[in-house]
C-alpha cells in the first residue's frame, strides 16, 4: 500500500513538476481562449454584418432632372449596388459618382452604407464626412472627421478638411494643432503652412502669417492661394506695396483641399454637363488648355447642340493655335442661334487670328447690334482697327468701351498706348496716373507714365516711373532703353 503521506511529500516537494503540470493544464484553455476571441472576431467583423440587413442602395431624388450622361452612369452604378448590396466596394462607387455630379445626399447614403460595410476602409469615412459638409450636415462632418483623424494621425487629407471646417466655425486653436498634423504627414506640401498662416492671421499675428508662407510659396511658388494670403497679412503689417503686389498675383485663388487617393477617380466620374464645364475652366484657369480642350470635346459627344459648350470649346481650340477646328465649332454654333453674341465675339477672335481684321470688324459690329453696351466687344473692335491702322477709330472704341467698363486696367494701358502712339502725350500721361490709382503696382502702367513724362519734359516724374517699374518688374525688357533715354535726358541729348 503506498505511502500517502510520503507521495504527498513528494509532490508538494516537487514544487517545479507541478508548475508544469499547471501550465500543461492552463495552456489548452488559454488557446481555447484566445482561439474564442479570434472566431469571436471574425464574428463580430465579417460573419455578423452578413446577418444584419443590406444596406439600402441610394437613389436619386428626382432622376428626372438628372443631364442624361449622369443619369445613364447612375442607373448602371445603381444596378451594381443592388446586385451587392453587401458590397462596400459597390456602394463607395456609386457614392463617388453621386459626389461628382453634386448629388451630395445620395453620396452621404452611399457612403455611409460603404462605411457601415466596412468601418475599416479611412476613405469611405473621409468621404463621407465631405458629403455630410456639402450636404449642410457641419456638425457630421466634424464628428466624422474628428474621429477619422484620431485613427489615423498620418492621413494628411482628413486633417486637412478638419483643420478648414474648425476655421469656419471660429475653433482657431483645434484648427491650428490639425494643420500642423497636416505638416508632419505631409511635409513636401504647402497646404499645412497655408492652413496654419491663415489661423495666425485671424489671430492678429501677421507676421507669423508671413514666415508660415513664405514656406508655403518655397515650397509652390506658383500657390494663388498663397499669394492672396501673404498679401492680406503684408497688408495688416502696413506693407501697402508688397501687399498690392500679393492680392494682384493671387486674384481668383481658391483654396482647395488636399487630394485624397479617390479624387482622380471621382473627377473621371463627372460626366454631366455642368461639371465637365467647370472642370475646364478650372484647367483653363491653370493653362491646362489641351486638357480643357479634350474634356469639353468629349461632352460635345452627347451634346452637340448645346452653345456655351460649342462656344468655350472653340475658344479653347483658338488659344491653342487650332483655327480649323474653332471655326468648324462657331459654324456649328451659328447654325444653331444665328444671333449668339459670344458666338460672334469668337468669330472676331478666330478673323484676327486668321488675319482678317476687317471680317472680324464685321462680326463684332453684328454682336454690337444686339449689345452695344458691351465693354469686351468695342475693345475687340478697337484691336481688329489697330490691325488695320485705324488708330482714331481705335481709340474711338476703346473710349467706348470704358465708358461701358471702368474695372478692367487693361483698357486703361491699351487706351493709353494708342494716346502715345498718336502723340497725345498729355492724355496718355492723364490716363495712365488714373490707371495707377486703381492698381499702383500695374507695371504697363508705370511704363506708359515714364514714356509719356519723358515726351512731356517731366524727367523727375519719368525717373519716378522708371524706378517703380524696376521695382515691380526688375526684368522688363524695356528697362535699360529706359533708363538710357533718362541719362540722355538728363545731359541734355536726348
């Protein structure tokens, strides 16, 4: 008979033999455990949303409205979605194709059942907070956007959006710590120093505004955007001059969001009218203009009789040196409204490419018969005179056109070079200083006032001049002839 109390020595003595058989006992309900949790997992993750109910698929509200492209693009995306409605995939599309066309509440639904699908995908989050933005939902959006960019503190494009929309709504100091978040993901960009300027600036620091984008533009140095705020802060400085040279070279700048990896996508899913339009004249605006040329040809495919579309595709082709093809488009344009003054007007423009000045005299003065009144035409009439040496009848119409359009300074430099160019030295001079007092930095007008000075005999003014355009124009070709005419002046042989 063994000898208990001698065995249950022996075990409680063996203290390391029974921790192992602890541990051999622990481990497969450990991995049972583990195990639990990973099925437990994959349930709650992947097994357990296909129990739920699919999403319902997005529809337009009024289909019937819809341009046509868009509408065969939203019936085809929507037929996919509803042959997957647990597809995320599927729903993020159709999303991005409503978010192209600005059908922002069927882009929310849709990217809001892409995100339900799958939580885990940053951009379907992203997305659909810019829905909810654009759909008027702002305080969504920054709920959103906040919990997006809690997750993923290196996804530039959300601390972006958050960093604006906290600007909008007076949350500088939120704002400002996204904008530096914008900084570290994405250090080669100007957007985080832009963001981050513009929040020194509304808090009266215009000269931490100036540092922040001055890096900006190092890192850009064509960013409008930049430039616009650089001289709104020069301009809170005192800096007047540098502040006119600012605005004026970032007129027209918007500030646009960081790209995000869906947004090429989304742009090659702006089929309808509206956007391909403004899509091209927003590569217009950036020089882009085969690209603007191949996107309006591609939506005259399926609207060949639509005017503004004939009429901004010629102009496109007509800056591109393309004239065959402009005027094809402005005989199509003609033959649907014989009476279109934008048509006439490129008919001018396309005449005195071609070097027919008196046909694009005749073209504007049938425009002109429908709208007298209209600046952009007598001045075109005036150029198509110069053409023809008909230097009066030139300043005749751009006296006209001024009269119709007192913010364009183009007029004013073009009206005053024909006042040289005839001699009247004096209203070129009148014309050029009232130029000046709406745009001192305007540099064709600094030129004008120093050529007519001289021709009048004012040199101190003519030097006056001189310096300001070597100022804002260090290299104008006209400078050192300048310059030259003023030493000669001064020693009496010029």
């Amino acid at each position: 008979m063994p000898n208990r109390s001698h065995s249950r020595g022996r075990s409680e003595g063996a203290g390391p033999v029974v921790r192992r058989r602890s541990w051999r006992r622990v481990l497969p309900v450990a991995a049972a455990l583990v195990a639990g949790l990973v099925v437990a997992g994959v349930w709650a993750h992947r097994i357990l949303p296909w129990l739920r109910p699919a999403p319902e698929v997005a529809t337009p509200a009024t289909p019937e409205l819809l341009d046509p492209d868009v509408a065969r693009l939203v019936r085809r995306s929507v037929a996919e979605a509803e042959a997957e409605p647990r597809s995320a995939d599927r729903h993020g599309r159709l999303g991005m194709v409503y978010e192209a066309n600005a059908l922002w509440p069927e882009a929310r639904a849709s990217y809001a059942a892409a995100a339900r699908l799958d939580p885990g995908e940053k951009l379907w989050r992203l997305h659909l907070g810019i829905a909810s933005q654009q759909a008027g939902d702002v305080a969504e959006a920054l709920r959103v956007y906040r919990q997006l960019a809690a997750e993923q503190p290196s996804f530039a494009p959300v601390h972006d959006r958050l960093g604006w929309l906290l600007l909008e709504n007076g949350e500088r100091d939120e704002a400002l710590t996204a904008f530096e978040r914008v900084i570290d993901a994405a250090p080669d960009s100007p957007a985080g120093h832009l963001g981050a300027a513009t929040v020194a600036r509304l808090e009266g620091d215009a000269a931490t505004a100036v540092e922040r984008l001055q890096r900006a533009l190092e890192l850009d140095p064509g960013h409008r955007g930049a430039r616009y705020q650089l001289g709104l802060a020069y301009r809170d400085l005192g800096r007047q001059p540098e502040s006119e040279r600012a605005l004026a070279a970032g007129l027209q700048a918007e500030i646009r969001p960081l790209p995000d990896p869906l947004s090429d996508q989304i742009a090659g899913y702006a089929v309808g009218l509206a956007a391909r339009m403004e899509r091209a004249e927003a590569l217009r605006r950036a020089g882009r203009i085969a690209e603007a040329a191949k996107l309006l040809e591609a939506a005259l495919a399926t609207h060949p009789e639509n005017l503004t579309l004939l009429n901004g595709l010629a102009a496109a082709h007509l800056s591109l040196g393309e004239l065959g093809r402009a005027r094809d488009l402005l005989s199509r344009a003609l033959e649907v409204d014989a009476t279109s003054v934008e048509t006439h007007l490129n008919l001018a423009g396309w005449a005195l490419a071609a070097k027919r000045p008196q046909l694009a005299i005749e073209y504007v003065d049938r425009a002109l018969a429908t709208a007298p009144r209209l600046a952009r035409l007598h001045a075109l009439r005036a150029q198509a005179l110069v053409a023809e040496r008909r230097l009066d009848e030139a300043i005749a119409s751009l006296e006209e056109a001024l009269r119709f359009e007192v913010r364009d300074p183009g007029l004013y430099v073009g009206l005053g070079v024909l006042y040289s160019t005839t001699g009247r030295w004096q209203a070129a001079r009148a014309l050029h200083e009232r130029a000046l007092e709406g745009w001192p930095d305007l540099a064709p007008a600094h030129l004008g006032l120093c050529e007519a000075c001289l021709a009048l005999g004012d040199r101190g003014s003519a030097r006056e001049a001189c310096d300001r355009l070597a100022a804002l124009a260090p290299d104008h070709p006209r400078l050192d002839e300048l310059r030259r005419r003023l030493d000669a002046a001064a020693r009496g042989t010029g």
